[in-house]
C-alpha cells in the first residue's frame, strides 16, 4: 500500500526511494528517503495515513545526491547516517558513508564527518546490549561472485567505526546479478544491499535487496541467526532464507507492482510492519523517484517472514 498521496501541484519528489521509518519520541512517524538534493522528510500523526511532505532535512553544502538515510536516536540527538559524493566528484562509485547529528527528528541535520571511504553506501545502525552495529555495503572485486557485499562493524560511539568490519552477506545466487559483463568481459557483477536488522527474542533477521531494481529478479530476502539478544551481530551466523542457494525473495515483482526493494521495519499496535519501495508497473522507464514508498504486514512465525501484500 502506498504511504503518500501525492497532491495537485504538490512539490513532493514523485517517490520515495529507500524509505527509513522511525517512530520518534513526539509520537510522530517520519519517513527519510533518498534524493538527488537530500533527503527527503515526511511525517505522519497516524502509520497508515496522513503523510505530509517536509522537504529537504540535510545541508548538503559540498556535496549531491544522497542514498538511503537512516536515522537513530539517542542521547537526545537524532543521528542521520547516509552516502553521498563530493559535490566534484564523477565516479559513480565514488559514493561515502557520512554521519549528520539533528537536535529534531525534523532536522535539520548537519554532517559532522565522513565515516569511511568510498564505495560505502546503504546504512542501518542499530544498538543492543553489547554496543552500537552499523551494517554497511561496500564492493568487493576478488570474490567468487564479484559486486557489492553487506559488512557489519562495531562503533566505538555514534561518530567513530571500530574498523573490524565482517562481511554478514554475500551473493551466491544468479538471481543477485545486477549486471552481466558490467566492469569485465565475462564476470557479472552481483549486488546485496539494502540490510535492516531487527530481532525477535534470540532470533535474529537481516532483510537485504538483491539485484538491480530494473530487473525482473530485483528482490527482498533475509537472513536468520540465533544467539543472545545483546550478541556481537558480527559473530552471529547468518544464513540466507532457507538456503545460500534458492532463490526465495520475501518480495519481488507482481503484475501491478515493480521494483520492490529497500525495507525498513517497524513495531506498532502489536504488530510488525515491512515499509519498502516499489514502482506501479510499466514505471520502469521513469525516474528512479517513481519507486513510492509502501507498506503492508509482515509476519513472523519461528524463522519464517511472510507478506502480504495490499493495492
């Protein structure tokens, strides 16, 4: 179901790629999306909807387009951690992982400085027991299927990496190629990117897309671990659901929607609730705004994740 309902002169981006929800301490939810000029905001006083558009969050002086912000808090500080390019940069893999600090959920946020080196893009920093976890995806050339590889490392605090950095989640399947033949003559390259991790108890899932969201394949899949609630999420073993070689996404495309892509979850009411991306189809060739954000039910039942999906 599509969070935002676009108006008649509406100044909104026409979607809402890589959507990241928090609920915040005002009792509002908040949407953080992907865009050329920033992130986009929107916020709600109800789940389901209500969505208001708010503009650009992040001073993006020296710098364009930002990829798949995600927000924590703590502290009393809202803490913003994305990718983008230098404002002179033209490499396409030239996109770093930064951190920006907001004393709202509104922002505006300010970057405070770059975490890591290009090519890092696609956070989710989350906290338990034994510390704070950034998940992160970087390209890794020497591999068996070359392409882009989730990592999880430890931060010191909400401003530094520990610099020990596990890959978590690799591709091993076909259905993960973004692109045959793309860098090299006879090597496809393959991407998983995306990662959200949540637990339930001692059971833990990292949700990831796969592919390129123009492809037919494009999907959302997770892995399942088991351990402590307040485990290093380095030292888990994740495994990829319900084997490293079947293709068996949670979501991929139907024949109203495309693209579905880049999860984020959320609790509320007592139930659990899967907010993603996805094109209306025959959308494909338009801008890669076309990708709304939606959102619709999830179920858990032991190891087993299971959408159903709502118009």
């Amino acid at each position: 179901m599509k969070l935002y309902k676009r108006k008649p002169n509406d100044t909104a981006p026409l979607g809402q790629a890589d959507p990241y929800m928090i609920k915040a301490d005002d009792g509002r939810y908040y949407i953080y999306a992907t865009g050329s000029n920033g992130p986009s905001l929107f916020s709600s006083d109800s789940l389901l909807d209500g969505w208001e558009y708010e503009g650009i969050c992040l001073d993006m002086t020296g710098q364009k387009n930002c990829w798949a912000p995600c927000v924590i808090q703590m502290d009393g500080k809202y803490y913003m951690y994305y990718s983008s390019r230098d404002l002179d940069s033209e490499d396409e893999h030239g996109h770093t992982m930064r951190v920006a600090v907001a004393d709202s959920p509104h922002g505006p946020f300010k970057t405070i400085k770059k975490l890591m080196p290009p090519f890092s893009i696609d956070p989710h920093v989350v906290v338990n027991g034994s510390g704070i976890y950034h998940f992160y995806c970087q390209n890794i050339y020497e591999a068996e299927r070359v392409g882009t590889h989730i990592y999880c490392d430890r931060m010191t605090d909400p401003l530094t990496m520990e610099g020990k950095p596990v890959c978590v989640v690799r591709p091993t399947v076909d259905e993960e190629i973004y692109m045959r033949d793309r860098f090299k003559e006879g090597e496809d390259w393959h991407t998983v990117e995306g990662a959200f991790y949540f637990h339930v108890g001692q059971t833990h899932f990292l949700m990831f897309s796969g592919a390129n969201h123009t492809n037919p394949t494009y999907f959302i899949g997770y892995c399942v671990a088991h351990g402590p609630e307040d485990a290093d999420l380095r030292t888990l073993d994740w495994k990829k659901y319900p084997d490293e070689n079947t293709y068996a996404p949670l979501l991929c495309n139907t024949d109203w929607i495309e693209g579905m892509g880049h999860n984020s979850v959320i609790f509320d009411g007592g139930k659990c609730y899967i907010v993603y991306h996805g094109r209306d189809m025959g959308d494909v060739n338009l801008s890669e705004d076309a990708r709304s954000a939606r959102i619709d039910e999830m179920m858990i039942d032991g190891d087993v994740l299971k959408v159903e999906l709502t118009k």
